[in-house]
C-alpha cells in the first residue's frame, strides 16, 4: 500500500518496522471519534472558505459511508496505513477520488491523535460514572438491608470496638463519592479541544477552532499549540482516578475475601458469583474480589507506564505518545467490567449475622466503652484506660469475659463501677452510644443514608 507520507522516500518500509510502529491494532477503537472529528473539521474549512462548500459535502458524505462499512464490519483495516488516521483517510481518496485529499489541509495527525483521545476518552467518563454511581447505589442496598446488624470493628486486623455493618459499608460509599468527584475533573481534563495546533506550530490557514470546540461539544480550546499536542496529562489524570478507584475496590475485594473465609464466616457469597476448583470438589472461590484485587496491578501499572514514558519527551510531539492508548484503552475495559461485576456481586451477598454478632460477644471490644463509663463518672480517660487494662488482664486469667464479672468483681477495680455498668458495656449500647457525627451510632448511619441519597440524586 502506497504511503500518504511516501513523497520523499526512495524505499519501501521494511515490514517489521510497519508492523513496529503501526497502532491500527488498538486505535481502531477510536473510529468513531476520527471520523466525527474529520466530519467537524471539513465543515470548518467550507465554513472558512479553505475548501469549496461541495468539496466539504463529498468528504463528509464518503467519511459517513466509511462509518456505516466499519459498523458493519466491512473494512478492512491495513498495518501499512499504520493508524486510525491513515487508514481512514486513504480509504476515503479512495472511494471519493483526489478531493480527499484535502481533508487533511490545516492538520496534522498529531492535533488529530489528540482529538480523538479527548473524545473517546471523555465518553467513556460518562460510562465509568454511571457504573460507579451503581455501585454506591448497591453499597447503600446492602448497607440498608442489614442495617442493625453488629460486628467488630478491627484495627490492626485486631478486634477494636462493635461497629455496625452499615458503618463499614457506608465507608466504602464514601470512599467511592470522592472517585466520583475525581473523575468530574478528569471529565473536565478531557474537555478541551486540541485540534487546529496543527503539527506543533498552529497553521497558516484561517481556521475557526472555536467553531470545531463548538461543533464537537467543547467547552475550551488548549491556549498553546504545543501543549495541546504534546501533553497526555488529562490521559494520566484518568490513570490517577482508576488507580485509586481500584485501590479501593481492591481494599474492599480484601475484606470481601476474608470475611468469606471459613475462619471468619461473616458473609457468604452467592453461588453465581463465585467459581469451584479443578481437584478439590468442596471449594467456592471468592474469584471476583480476587480478580479485582489483582487487576489492581495492571491500572497501576498502566499510571506508571505513562508517566515514565512521558516524563524525559522534549516538546512537542514524539512518537513515543503513541504507547498513551493501550493502557488507556485497558483501564477503560479493566473498570467497567469490575465496577459492573462488584455491583451485582454486592447485591447478591448474604450477611452471617449471627456469626458477626457472637464476634462481638466473645470480644473485649466494649473495653473502651467500660473506660468511658469511668471518665464519665469523673476518671481521668489516662486512669480509666489503667483501671480497664487490669481489668481485662484479670479476665483473661479467668477465663471470663468482661461482662461476667459481677458488681463485687467490678467495684475491686474501681469503686465508681455501679449496678448499670453491665448495660453500659453491652454490645447494642457501644454501638448506639457512638453517636458523634460521623459514628457508627444507627442514628449516625442513617444520617449517611439521608446524604448518600442526596449524593446519588446530585452527584
Ligand atoms: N498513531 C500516532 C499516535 O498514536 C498518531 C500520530 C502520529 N504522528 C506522527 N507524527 N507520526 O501517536
């Protein structure tokens, strides 16, 4: 195939270096994007009399019929046309003759290349939020259905204080509200047009970018030729979101798989939503926390990649840009399968209630609560935290837990401990008890209940 950059070359590309630095293998995902972009361009250069109003008709009606064959699986997209770009363009002089060749007058594939990335990019932040909102949407869901329901709190991995369900859970909402926050500036970020920098330099023609901005649903136009062909940074903002958002999937995927560990028993996952083993007949696996867990990896990996191979590029365009797509592309894919999958694995969870309950039971997690009592009775907190430590040493010799010891048992360790200490320690009491704002109290959770609803409606 003869290339549209073939004027000054006296020998053909050897094939292993087409196949080098083609990227028609992954861009062609962006066919969409380059054509849209191509149709705003053409009707910018006839709307500044660049090219005849009829040329801008014939290109725009060759690039639709380009569209309609790619949708229909009708092209065949070449290695030696190397990109999206090239492959589309040559195909169009092909089909509607020479004055194809004028869609290309002031641009260049490097303004092009980074159109398209804002664009496809930015319509795949509208899918990534509208999944990340039902994933809240599923952790409220579980966090209401089990509302009432106790476990231990953990610190270190080591039980601290009875917290609710719908307290641990209600974290992870707001954990993902700031995801969603995050992305609105990444959107932001991929709102703005590069086309019309041209190579690198602006162009000698009289283009109207502001009219393209407009056309294509931008909001702003880079200021400089040279960054808007050279930066990828809205690319790495979009990594930094998804590397978070998988860190905290991947935080939750841990607890996911502990707690529905024979060990700890806390929940159970559906049948549906977990895969058996090969050799050992009795296995369930918790697979899809364990596989976003994992893919955490390669979201991270994927920021890394791009920022290393940014960072020592002189300005502006390098090929080097090019390695920005795949691991775009990847993260892309990578969060919407696991932000789909989590929703209705969350959704489709049992909680072991009583399992979490008897945690607490057999637990000295209300010593803090028996502190308290103490401070609350005049103590200074330092004395109390003593008073309970002897207290819980004593216990632990005994074999009891702090709730079996008597009034007697109590008032040895301090004569301030009165008849209503017991109901002070009891598990419901600890909960309910935190009730600052922000706390696990059940008027605490369902103050996040009424927020969070707020959130989703506004967000
Ligand atoms: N395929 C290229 C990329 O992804 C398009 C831009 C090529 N520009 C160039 N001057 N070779 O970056």
């Amino acid at each position: 195939m003869s290339k549209l950059w073939g004027g000054r070359f006296a020998k053909n590309t050897d094939v292993m270096v087409e196949e080098f630095t083609s990227s028609i293998s992954f861009d062609q995902r962006m066919y969409a994007e380059d054509i849209a972009g191509s149709i705003a361009h053409a009707t910018m250069l006839a709307k500044c009399g660049i090219i005849a109003n009829e040329e801008a008709d014939t290109i725009i009606e060759g690039l639709k019929t380009i569209l309609a064959d790619i949708e229909a699986g009708n092209f065949s997209f070449e290695i030696s046309l190397e990109d999206i770009h090239m492959n589309i363009e040559k195909r169009l002089t092909d089909r509607i003759g020479a004055v194809g060749g004028k869609l290309h007058t002031a641009r260049s594939r490097n303004d092009q290349v980074a159109l398209d990335t804002h664009m496809y990019l930015k319509h795949e932040i509208g899918a990534i939020g509208t999944l990340l909102q039902d994933l809240q949407q599923a952790i409220v869901e579980i966090a209401q259905k089990y509302q009432d329901v106790v476990m231990p709190g953990y610190t270190h991995l080591q039980r601290a204080q009875p917290i609710l369900f719908s307290h641990h859970m209600m974290a992870y909402f707001s954990m993902l509200t700031r995801d969603f926050r995050r992305l609105k500036g990444v959107w932001e970020g991929t709102d703005i047009l590069p086309l019309g920098a041209g190579a690198l330099a602006g162009t000698t023609f009289p283009i109207d970018r502001h009219f393209v901005a407009q056309q294509l649903k931008f909001s702003q136009v880079y200021e400089n030729s040279m960054d808007a062909v050279s930066d990828r940074d809205y690319i790495l903002e979009f990594l930094s979101f998804a590397s978070i958002l998988m860190m905290h999937l991947s935080r939750i995927s841990e607890e996911i798989i502990l707690w529905s560990s024979t060990e700890f028993s806390f929940i159970e996952l559906d049948d549906s939503h977990c895969t058996g083993s090969s050799i050992m007949p009795q296995k369930k696996n918790p697979d899809v926390a364990e596989l976003v867990r994992g893919k955490t990896g390669r979201v991270f990996g994927h920021l890394m990649a791009l920022l290393t191979t940014a960072k020592g590029l002189p300005l502006a365009y390098n090929k080097d840009l090019q390695e920005d797509k795949e691991g775009m592309f990847d993260t892309i894919d990578t969060l919407k399968f696991s932000l789909s999958v989590y929703a209705s694995m969350l959704r489709a969870m049992k909680v072991n209630q009583k399992v979490m309950r008897a945690a607490v039971s057999n637990d000295f997690s209300n010593a803090t609560d028996m502190a308290d009592y103490l401070v609350k009775k005049g103590l200074p907190f330092r004395q109390a935290h003593e008073v309970v430590g002897k207290s819980v040493a004593y216990c632990l010799s005994a074999n009891k837990w702090l709730m079996d010891l008597s009034l007697a048992e109590f008032k040895e360790f301090s004569p301030l401990f009165e008849s209503d200490i017991l109901e002070a320690i009891k598990v419901e009491t600890c909960v309910d008890a935190r009730n600052s704002y922000g706390g696990t109290s059940s008027t605490g959770v369902k103050q996040q209940f009424t927020v969070a609803q707020d959130i989703l409606i506004k967000q």
